[in-house]
C-alpha cells in the first residue's frame, strides 16, 4: 500500500483489507514503526511487515543520503517477505514507503494494483504507472498518467454511514462544520476565530461545529463560550456522518479522503487546500470539485475570518445555491470502492494460490496541519 503514516493512507487500505478478509484471503501490510499503521493494522488484526525507509521530498541532505542507503534493504527484504509468504498481488496506495515492496513486486513479476486518491498521482504512482496491472483513481483526469485501458474510477473507500445520509434542506439558521482532520488546522481555526465576532454583530442566524485537534482546543474553546455565537467546538468529532448530517456547508482541507466524505455525504463545501501537500495535490483535488460546481476554492493565504464570514452569508442568502452545489457533490461519490479494488486484486492473482499484500508507510505530514 503506498502510502500510510496519516489516516487518509491507512484507513482506506484498512477498508480493502477487511473486504479481502471477508472473501477469505490472508492479508498483510508492510509499512514502518513510525506510521500510523504501526498502531491501527494491529488494532484491525491484520499482521505488519516491518522496514525502514524515508522521504526524498522536501528532506535535508543528509535524509536524502539516509533513504538512498536504505532503499535496497528495503527492496530486498520485501522480495523476502513476499517470497516466504507466497504473495499473489500487491496493493498500493502511495507514499515514498511504497517504494520498496513496488519495486520489489515489479522485479518479481507480481501483479500491482494502485489507488491513487488524488487528482494528480504522487511521485510514486507517476514513476510506477506504467508497470501496474491495474490503477483505482477518483477523478477521470488522472486516467492520463496510466496505461490506456488500465484504470478504473473507483473511488476511494468510504464509510457507509455518509453514502446514507439523506440531502438536508437548508432551515432558517445555517449550520457550518469546520474541520481541519483529526490533528486540526491553524489556518482554518485562526479565521474561525477571526469570524465570530462579525457572526455575533451581524446577527446572521448561523450555528458553527468546530473540529479544533487538540493543540488548538484550550485556546479557541475558552475563546468560543465568549463569543456569543451558537455552535458547538471540540477537539475531536467521534462521529463525523452525524456532524455531517447537521451541516448545511463544510468547511474543510482538500485531501483526499476529506473530499471523498463530502462527495459521499452529497455536501456543498469550501475547499481549503493545504498549501505544503505533495505535489499540490490537494489544490488539484479542490479544483476538479469546483470544475464540477461542487465546492468553493478559497486558497490558503485567501481564508480570513472576514472571508469566512462573507462565504456563509452569502450562501445564507441563497440556499438554492448550496442544494445546487450539493447535489453536483454527490455526483462525484463512488460507493462501493473497497469491494471493486478487492475484486480487481482477485482478478489480478486469478489462478494463483497465494495470499494478498498490502504495503502501508507513512508520508511526510506537517503536525500542526
């Protein structure tokens, strides 16, 4: 699986991995002891294959020397692991991790499927492209960078629970998720912030949800029951279908799987994209959804709390708008993405008796993003 250390990696991979399971495949990752993965695979009971590798994105000298030593230890020990495990198909997500075991499946002769989430496929997948069985992808202008009749539109695995949620009719108050993922975003939450005193003074009827993380929380909560704007904040929303399903507008980053939920929830949203993603593939992301009248684009230096302020009353002004916008959003939702990769891999070991390997490592991530 290329690509892990964040959950927008791991928990796709993880939804691919159950479906193989339930269909009565073996199923293991590799991936390194600093990722996410190194929690959450275990959790899932699913083993982990352990390597080390690093970055050779937007790293020093010295971690470029690292990686590049690291590199064939990698490779070899996990042509070792699939060869002692009768691996049949490997199953990608990106991430400089993935390098080892692609390599190590493309020098062994072992099918490859990708999933590329993102309007612009990463270093990896783009020097890969042209060795895979098969690539999953979300948007159809990433079918360019693959071989002509390799590619498939997927999708990425989503929970259920917000392909169910019913379109919600805008009422007299407007509801506004804010999120910036679990670790929160600075960005997001300043202009939140900046934003409430123009609620309170306009006495716009608006109701805000705030997803903080934690390095924020304190801070912004005593802040928040200050202000006197209704809404709810919090560090971490458990439950996020059921924030979705209260929000008449999300206010979000543009990763992928952040785009994948507004889609399937068929929500209107302001993109957010962070501006330190690899290969800008969050503005790539937010692009393709404003193409399709699906969300706003509000660049990163753009977002203050003035334009914030100004996005949702202008959409409380005509709520036709957003039922528009979410309407086009649900059209770009693909349920069912982890059972149609799960059925690709099947088909790409046809004939073979081994077992399913999924690779998941971690990429570069900035803390406070």
């Amino acid at each position: 699986m290329a690509g892990g250390g964040s959950g927008g990696h791991v928990i796709p991979a993880l939804a691919v991995a159950r479906e193989l399971r339930q269909r009565g495949h073996e199923v293991f990752f590799i991936g390194t002891e600093r990722g996410l993965e190194a929690r959450l695979v275990p959790a899932e009971g699913f083993s982990l294959e352990k390597i080390q590798i690093g970055g050779l994105k937007r790293v020093g000298m010295r971690q470029t020397i690292a990686t590049l030593w690291q590199l064939p230890a990698g490779v070899f020990r996990s042509f070792e692991v699939m060869r002692r495990r009768g691996v049949g198909a490997v199953f990608s997500m990106g991430g400089y991790v993935a390098g080892p075991p692609v390599l190590a499946a493309v020098l062994s002769g072992r099918p490859l499927v990708i999933m590329e989430p993102n309007a612009i496929p990463g270093f990896t997948n783009r020097w890969i492209g042209r060795f895979v069985s098969h690539a999953l992808i979300s948007f159809s202008e990433t079918a360019r960078f693959f071989p002509p009749g390799r590619t498939d539109q997927t999708g990425v695995p989503v929970r259920e629970e917000f392909f169910a949620l019913p379109p919600r009719q805008t009422g007299s108050t407007i509801t506004v998720l804010i999120t910036g993922g679990s670790q929160g975003s600075r960005t997001l939450n300043r202009a939140a912030r900046e934003s409430w005193p123009l609620f309170r003074d306009s006495g716009l009827p608006v109701r805000l949800l705030h997803q903080t993380g934690r390095a924020e929380f304190d801070a912004l909560a005593n802040t928040f029951a200050e202000s006197g704007v209704k809404g709810d904040i919090s560090a971490f929303i458990a439950d996020m279908p059921a924030a979705f399903a209260a929000a008449d507008l999300v206010v979000c980053r543009a990763g992928a799987g952040a785009v994948a939920e507004v889609a399937a929830a068929g929500k209107p949203s302001v993109l957010v994209p962070f501006p330190f993603a690899a290969d800008q593939h969050q503005l790539k992301n937010a692009q393709a959804f404003e193409r399709a009248g699906a969300a706003l684009l509000v660049t990163d230096d753009e977002l203050t709390g003035m334009k914030l302020f100004e996005i949702v009353r202008d959409f409380a002004s005509e709520p036709s708008k957003l039922e528009r916008m979410g309407a086009a959003a649900r059209g770009l939702a693909r349920p069912g993405a982890a059972r149609k990769a799960a059925e690709i891999l099947e088909q790409a070991a046809a004939g073979k008796r081994r077992d399913i390997f999924i690779d998941s490592g971690p990429r570069y991530r900035n803390n406070n993003e």
